[in-house]
C-alpha cells in the first residue's frame, strides 16, 4: 500500500474535513426527471441479432431487463430512423420510420413496449437543426426555383462575386471545411449554396419558417402517440440562425475566443429558439407520465444554458462544462458550484455526465494526463496512448462521485463495463464525417463507438451473432465482457449497480450540497449530500477518509484501505455520516 498523501497518523478521527454552508437544498419538486439517471443507447453498437455487424432493435429489446435491472429510469436511444448513415443516423430521411439496418416500425413498437413493461421510459433522439439531403423535402427544394416555399424550408442563398463562386458567408461546418455547397441547376449550370452545420449530407433547415416548425410539431405527437418517455434535442443551440446570416471571425462551434464571446455566434444560442422550445413543452405537457425534452445545447458560459431550462422551456440540458472538466480538484468543485448555481437560478435540475457517443470515453480520456479533449474528437493511433489501469480507476471514481451529486445523470452504454475506446483503430475502418472531411486531420468519434462485449468466449464478443462488427473491437475487449464481469463482486459492472441503488434509496438525487473545506488535502473534493458523505481522491496518493461509515468505494482494493482509515490514490467513497 502507497503512503498517505498526509502524515501517515491521519485517520478518521483527524481527517482534516470541515462542513460548510449548504450551497444547494434539497429539491421540492419531486417529478422523475429532476433525478432521473438516463442510459444512452447507441443502437449500432449495443446488440446485433442478426448478425449483421449493425446493432438493431431487436437485440436492444432483448437486453432492456439487463438495462432496467443497472436501476436506471430511462434509455436514450441514439437515432434509427431511415437515412443514408452519413454521419451515423444523424442525417434523417425520414423522422417517423426506422431504417431496415435496425429493424421495422413494429420493432420499434415491441421495443416502447418492453420497455414499458420494466418500468424504463424511451427518450427518443430528435434531429431538427438539419435532415439527410435525401430527405423529401430536401429534394422537392433542389428541384425547386431559387425563393420558392420549397427552398425556404433549408438555408438556400446565392453565392458571392461575379460568377458567384464565393459562399454567401465565412461559416465553416463543424466536421471541417466550408459550411456551404454549391447546387446545380436543372441545366446542369452552378445554382445557389445551400448551408450545413455539419456534413454537405446534412443541409440546416430554415426554423423562421413556420412550416418546417409544423412539421416537427407533428414529428414529436408521431413519437408521443407512439409512446415515447421524451425527446433528445440534438443540437438544440444551433436550430435559428441570425437574420441576414452575417460573416463570423470566432470558433465555428461558438468556443469563446477573445473578442468572439460565444453569445456573438450568429448561427448559436438565438432568442427565438426559445418559442419553439416553449411550445414544444406545451406539446409534451398534452401527454401523460411527464414526457420530457432534453437539450443538447453546447453553450457557453452554464449561466447561459439556464436559457434552456427556465419554467416552461425544456426540463434538462447536458452539461458539457462538466464532461469537458479535467482531472483536477479546482475546476470540477468550481463547475460543480457554476452549474448548481446556474439552475437552481431557474429551479431547474442540474444533469451530470461523463461520456457519450461524440467524445472520448472518461477511462480513456482520465489515463491522459491534462490533456483537453473536446466534443467531437477523440484519441487515434498517432496519439499518445491513455494508461488504461489509470484510466479506469479515475472512470469508477468519477462515475461513483457523480451519482452522489444531486441532480439527473446520464450514463452511455459500456461505461458500466469501465470500456474505453478504441485508440488504435486502423484508419481504414474510418466511417466519422469529421474524419473523412479533414483528410484524417482529426481523428473523430468512431473509438467511442464500437460494439460493446457480452460475452468473453462468443464470436464479436457477444456483440453479433456471426462474429460481425460494423467496427472492429479491439484487442483485450472480451476481458471486459458483461458475462464475466456479473460474476466477479469487484467488477465495475457491480459498482454501477451498487451505486445506482444506494443513490436511489439515500435519495441522493433530489438532495442538498454542502462543500467540505480541506486545505491541508489539496487533491481531494468532498461533498455532503443529506447524510452522505462523497469524497473524491484526485492525487495519486491515499488520504484520510472523512469520519463516517463507509457505504461504497469505488475500488476493489478500496476496504483494505478503508480499514485504516484511508481512501486511495485515484479513488471516491460515499460514506454516512
Ligand atoms: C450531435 C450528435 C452528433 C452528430 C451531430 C450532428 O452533436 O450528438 O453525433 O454528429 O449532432 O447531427
């Protein structure tokens, strides 16, 4: 066992913790969603039935008991609706059907259904800011005169200088490159430009127009009529463009630069965003159980994503600044108190999250030492390569801190399986837009986003019958395999379900924060949270636990040390108090 960080007679007689002031209280209102833990779904990679190499719907359903058994209230499923899978779903055909790669309708109708029966809620990924250029109404406005209601529907606008060569504006997509493509005129002549926030696949469709409005109201009745627990928002903070779509000298995703503070971005955060979303919410409020909209509104700074989540608008944002946070004490306890601030400040419940299907996976990006990863990006063989034992000790810790803090959680398929990603995946199985629209410049999220393992000694690791794998898992993936790990009382697979019903029976979510002064432990953060006690190590050595009796930890060596009054390097414990 390593030395204490402290002098080596601390114990939890002498721990060096002092309660201070409650910062946050207990929340009054008591809906679901104020502490909901939502697992995030991401249908190609969860379970092939078929063995196709594609997850599909079928194998999710198949595994929902295991899913509504971790003690989570809700799935988010990731999108299966029809589309040419240019940016992996993400560029819809057609918002009220499911692409034949996943299954049919009535697949999707089993599968709300099951869920139903075990208690889960479906949140379901809607995509508005853009559609699939093969998208109906996409090809009605190619066909259509320049002005015509059919071209009013996207962002159509004619290019500059004398032939019209130049786009109409500097906006670049966020996958790299110019956010604007040239069409061609029926006569095969150079038409307008039409403007995507992503993929040239991905055209932005024109939100001032009430008609594309209608047809996103009917979208979210289809889903709800068919069930669903809620909506995703993707991309929520991007859907109104500024009137007359001026040039931007700032970071094209709005990252605040000097002189270009994120609520400048002409194509981000517009005040009219917010009527939209207020009906949305008066859709949602037509329908029993509370179905809930989720943003995924990348804005700076948190008090500004308050916006989003005031009385009447929608009911939880991600929080970035959050996933964003590196390994270290001072800035997870200031975004810990920025968010808590930033929506008690709306009587809205903070969310917590440590990965999704756009980022590194926390046990990959916590081996790297300070190194700033962004949404978007993730880790290739050309990097330097994470320590995977840190990565994972510093994943079970954070994930076990983070479901003792108050508020929601979200939780993305496999990290209960402490997976990390694939950083040596051979640039040939590439399939990421951001990759293929950069010449590989960056890496992007396919390493975040390979099949998961079910079983250690079965082809693809349990993830597809015929040993298929849309992209290949890498080497050593078996070993994280849920088979074994529901046998083994260590694994990280027991720690999530410890943790989640702890949580829920302590009531965590819906309780109060209160920080611990430590200035003598300067790499540790502890919170209270009604009786519980959370303490988090971030230095790489052990420190005196905090008085109380230990409830959970997150290491498999943690009681050895907690025998002696000590939580170890790189480690979180909840204790009562
Ligand atoms: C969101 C999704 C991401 C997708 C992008 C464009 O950020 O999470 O995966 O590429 O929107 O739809």
């Amino acid at each position: 066992m390593d030395e204490p960080a402290q002098s080596s007679t601390s114990s939890t007689n002498d721990a060096p913790y002092e309660l201070q002031p409650v910062t946050h209280i207990s929340s009054t209102g008591q809906q679901w969603w104020r502490r909901a833990v939502i697992y995030q779904i991401y249908p190609r990679s969860f379970k092939d039935s078929t063995g196709s190499g594609m997850g599909d719907l079928a194998g999710i359903t198949a595994e929902l008991p295991k899913i509504a058994a971790l003690g989570v209230d809700a799935i988010w499923l990731s999108p299966f609706f029809p589309s040419p899978q240019h940016d992996a779903g993400y560029d819809v055909s057609d918002y009220r059907g499911v692409d034949p790669l996943f299954g049919t309708m009535d697949d999707a109708k089993t599968l709300l259904s099951t869920a139903k029966s075990l208690g889960l809620r479906v949140i379901i990924d809607i995509v508005p800011n853009h559609c699939s250029s093969e998208h109906h109404l996409f090809k009605a406005a190619l066909v259509a005169a320049p002005g015509s209601p059919d071209r009013e529907m996207f962002h159509f606008a004619d290019g500059l200088g004398e032939d019209g060569n130049t786009p109409p504006n500097n906006w670049q997509s966020l996958f790299g490159s110019s956010g604007w493509t040239r069409v061609s005129n029926p006569d095969g002549a150079p038409g307008q430009y039409y403007f995507h926030l992503f993929d040239a696949t991905q055209p932005d469709f024109n939100w001032r127009n009430p008609a594309v409005q209608k047809e996103f109201e009917d979208t979210l009745r289809f889903w709800l009529d068919a069930g669903a627990g809620g909506f995703r928002i993707d991309v929520a903070h991007a859907m109104f463009k500024k009137l007359g779509l001026p040039d931007w000298g700032g970071a094209p995703d709005g990252t605040p630069r000097p002189g270009f503070p994120f609520a400048d971005a002409p194509m981000f955060g517009q005040p009219e965003l917010h009527h939209v979303f207020a009906r949305w919410r008066e859709i949602c409020d037509e329908y029993p159980d509370e179905p809930v909209l989720c943003a995924e509104a990348n804005v700076r700074p948190l008090s500004r994503l308050a916006d989003w989540v005031a009385p009447g608008q929608m009911h939880q944002s991600f929080n970035f600044d959050f996933l964003r946070t590196l390994w270290d004490r001072d800035a997870l306890a200031s975004v810990i108190s920025d968010s808590l601030a930033a929506f008690d400040s709306v009587e809205a419940p903070t969310t917590w999250v440590l990965s999704n299907h756009d980022v590194s996976r926390h046990a990959s990006r916590f081996g790297l030492d300070g190194v700033a990863l962004d949404l978007g990006d993730g880790i290739g063989p050309r990097d330097p390569q994470p320590d995977m034992g840190l990565g994972l000790a510093r994943a079970r810790a954070s994930t076990l801190f983070m479901l003792g803090l108050p508020g929601g959680a979200y939780l993305y398929q496999g990290e209960e399986l402490g997976l990390g990603d694939h950083t040596t995946l051979e640039d040939r199985y590439r399939q990421d837009p951001t990759f293929l629209r950069t010449d590989g410049a960056r890496i992007g999220r396919d390493g975040c986003r390979v099949p998961i393992p079910w079983a250690h000694d079965a082809p693809a690791a349990g993830f597809s019958p015929s040993g298929q794998s849309w992209l290949p898992q890498p080497a050593g993936w078996e070993e994280f395999s849920r088979d074994l790990q529901e046998q083994d009382p260590h694994s990280t697979l027991h720690l999530y379900h410890n943790a989640l019903r702890l949580r829920s029976e302590l009531g965590l979510g819906l309780g109060s924060l209160a920080f611990y002064a430590n200035p003598k432990l300067p790499e540790v953060l502890a919170i209270r949270n009604g009786n519980t006690i959370n303490v988090l190590n971030l230095g790489n050595s052990p420190v005196a636990l905090p008085a109380g009796e230990l409830l959970l930890f997150s290491s498999p060596t943690g009681e050895d040390y907690a025998a002696q009054g000590l939580l170890e390097a790189n480690a979180a414990a909840w204790l009562r108090a």
